[in-house]
C-alpha cells in the first residue's frame, strides 16, 4: 500500500503522454510542451496519491475504529485512483490534442502516452486492491504497542527520593531534575 501510494503521488505529478514530431521538428514541439505546463497531466491523481499515502502512514500507527475508518479511506482513495485514471485514459489524449493543435506546429506530430502513465495505472490497481485487503483484514494486523502513549491514570510516579514526578516541573528543584536525568529516570 505504501508503495502504490508513493508511486501514485509520484505518477499524478508527471505528464501522461509526451509530444513527439518528425527530424527537426521535434526541438520546436519541445519548446511548446515545456511552455505550455500541464498539458497532458492529472493533477487529481496526484493529490488522491497523496491523500492515500497519508491513510497509510495513519493506518500504520492506528487502532481500534480509527484504525478501521482510515483504512476506508484509503480505499475510497483507491477507487477515486482507479476513476481518475480510466477518466485520464478516456480525456486526457482529446484535451492535449485540441491544446497542440492550437499551436503552430509542424505536421506529422503524434502524442505519446509516458510510462508514467502506466505507472499511475498499475499504482491504481495497487492501491485498490491494497485498500480492500486493508479493509477486510485491518482487525487482525499487530497495532504498535502503547508504550509511547500519554498515560491515562490520574497518579503521578514518585521515585526513591519521595519527589512526585508531573508535567509541572516548575516547582521543583531544577538540581533534581537534572540528578534524575543522570540517573536514567524520565522526570516528565
């Protein structure tokens, strides 16, 4: 999931196809693609690329419902992956074409699709696929431990010398808090 996340992110922020003319033709139908930004690119994909990406980080250090809600997301962000790539495949080529066409180029150019555009294809079935299985299955994955967790009891540790360690050291010997930290004990 990680990775189709990462290389929709990626694929969604390229261009889909590339402009190609004949001989000598060519330095001019690059000077007009380099100029005319965001013919032949899916912004959405990019941005749904990134959304996904997040829902994986978060399903990674989640549990319980907000596990299961994150793992929903992200695959709604699978499915918008897949819509919006089969939208691109079906649009992009007759926008980027009306757009060169415009242009005063030489005959006998062509617009090719990048391998980028491949690349978004197979991150969208990723993640679609990734997204179901995540759905289906995000109960029974390990969650991290809750070591790292703020505590939830209302006491507060005291150690040997009868100091009760809070939040608020602001009353304490600032000698203390130091002695504890040289000792290996977390005063906070």
């Amino acid at each position: 999931g990680v990775l189709g996340a990462g290389l929709a992110a990626t694929a969604g922020h390229r261009a889909w196809l590339a402009l190609v003319a004949p001989g000598p033709a060519q330095a001019s139908a690059d000077w007009f693609w380099q100029n005319n930004q965001g013919i032949g690119q899916v912004p959405l994909f990019g941005a749904l690329g990134l959304v996904s990406l997040a829902c994986w980080g978060v399903l990674l250090v989640s549990r319980g419902v907000w596990r299961r809600l994150v793992a929903g997301l992200g695959l709604l962000a699978g499915i918008g992956l897949s819509a919006t790539w089969f939208t691109g495949l079906a649009t992009v080529r007759d926008v980027a074409e009306s757009q060169v066409a415009t242009a005063a180029l030489a005959p006998g150019w062509s617009l090719e699709w990048t391998p980028w555009f491949f690349a978004a294809g197979l991150a969208a079935a990723l993640l679609l696929c990734t997204g179901v299985v995540a759905v289906l299955r995000v109960t029974r994955w390990p969650a991290m431990g809750s070591r790292y967790d703020a505590p939830t009891s209302g006491s507060h540790p005291v150690d040997e010398s009868g100091v009760h360690w809070d939040t608020d050291l602001s009353e304490t010997d600032p000698m203390q808090v130091w002695k504890a930290i040289d000792e290996g004990r977390d005063p906070t």
